[in-house]
C-alpha cells in the first residue's frame, strides 16, 4: 500500500505583536477535520512557543510545572473538531482504560447536572466559567494532578500559562493570577467544519458524542489549515 501523500508548507504568520513562521505538514489528500489537529496543536504550540521568548526578555518565568493542576479545573471549551479527535484517541485505548475515563466523564457530567450548568443558558462565559470552577470537577484526563493526555491536549489548554506564584491559580476567584499574554488562535476551531458551530465544556465531551453531527465534510489539508487561518484572520478584524 502506498503511503499517503502529505504537502508541507512554511506558515508565516502575524498574530498580535507575535511573528510566527512555522512549517506545517498535513495529508494532500481530502480528510476529515479531526485529521488535521496535529498540525493545529503544532501551530498553536509555535505561537505559544514565541510568547514564552518574548516574557523571557523581560526577565518574567512561567510558574505551570507538572504536578500543578488548578487549572486543570476550570472549563476547558472544546471545539466539534477537537471532540472529534478525543473521542478517537479514547477509542484506541485499551478496554479498562476507557472505562475508567467513560465512569470519570459521567461522574463531571452528572455535578454539571445537578448544578444546572449542563446547559449554558444565560450566563456569560465569564460566570459560566467561574461557577464552573467553583464546583471543583477535575478533568477526566487528569491523573496525579498532571495531563495524561498531555501530548494530545486541547488547544486552549497550550494556550494558558500564568506567571504569578502556583498556589494563587486555586483561588475560587483566582485573584492575583497574572496569565501570559498568548494569542487565542485555538478560537479558530470552533468554526472550522461549519460557520454555525461553537464550543462545549470538555467535561461533557460524551453527552456531546451522543448528539454529535454525524456527517462531516472532507477536505483536503491545505484547504483545512487555509480555513482555520482565514478563521484566525476574522477574528482579528
């Protein structure tokens, strides 16, 4: 069987004050959403990778270790491009292991339930966010305070460092916490298969899998990764 094509290209992007030049590879042949994501986490982490540089020259250090999981608590919005590629990752898990991660995404979507936060409502994403944290769920993925997933992590979740002291990010209103500056080029996701749709919290990624789109447009990588940067220039405007 012949391996399948890819197509490589040199990125070179503006973003905020950030100059980003990344190569980027992705299949040449039409595919599914999801099958780009590895590319997008490598854009994603080049951004992130340049404002990490930029704090270093004024002397500032980012204070997230491995270990520290405050903000593994809070509401992580996840894109149907994103839920895609997890629920894929989950299925090629050994049989106990995605038992034990099925029982620990009933167990947050059963505390959403009962705090009437399954569905956002009226609330803004900044109370939804802070009622979130408040009841303390912790991400399925999370194991010993550190991602298990962390390779494979969702894209806001490359995108939020702080350089205050750790122990400030438990705060029930994380009062003092200094985040770092980085573009939020992971927005762009959300809009990647269809202009209609938005985000869900990632502890109800299978409450969402049960009601998912099933159909889904293949294209081919380049016209992907030109999408979620036409998406990321919208955005700018």
């Amino acid at each position: 069987m012949a391996a399948e094509a890819h197509s490589t290209a040199t990125l070179r992007l503006t973003v905020g004050d950030l100059r980003i030049v990344h190569p980027i590879t992705v299949p040449s042949s039409p595919v599914a959403a999801a099958d780009i994501v590895p590319a997008l986490q490598g854009l994603v982490n080049a951004v992130v990778d340049a404002a990490e540089a930029g704090l270093k020259k004024s002397g500032e250090t980012i204070s997230c270790r491995k270990g520290c999981g405050a903000c593994c608590r809070q509401l992580v919005p996840v894109s149907r491009t994103e839920g895609e590629r997890l629920l894929a990752l989950i299925e090629a898990m050994p049989g106990e292991r995605r038992a034990t991660l099925h029982a620990r995404f009933a167990a947050a979507e059963a505390a959403l339930d009962g705090a009437g936060l399954a569905a956002r409502g009226q609330k803004s994403d900044r109370e939804l966010s802070l009622a979130y944290f408040a009841l303390a769920i912790p991400c399925p993925f999370l194991e010993e305070e550190s991602c298990s997933i962390h390779p494979e992590r969702p894209l806001v979740c490359r995108e939020y460092l702080v350089t205050s002291p750790a122990e400030l990010c438990a705060g029930p209103a994380q009062e003092g916490v200094t985040p770092v500056a980085v573009p939020k080029v992971s927005m762009a996701a959300r809009s990647l298969q269809d202009e209609s749709e938005d985000w869900f919290p990632l502890a109800g990624l299978m409450a969402w899998a049960a009601t998912r789109p099933r159909k889904s447009v293949r294209r081919t990588g380049p016209e992907w990764v030109q999408r979620f940067l036409s998406a990321i220039g919208a955005r700018k405007r």
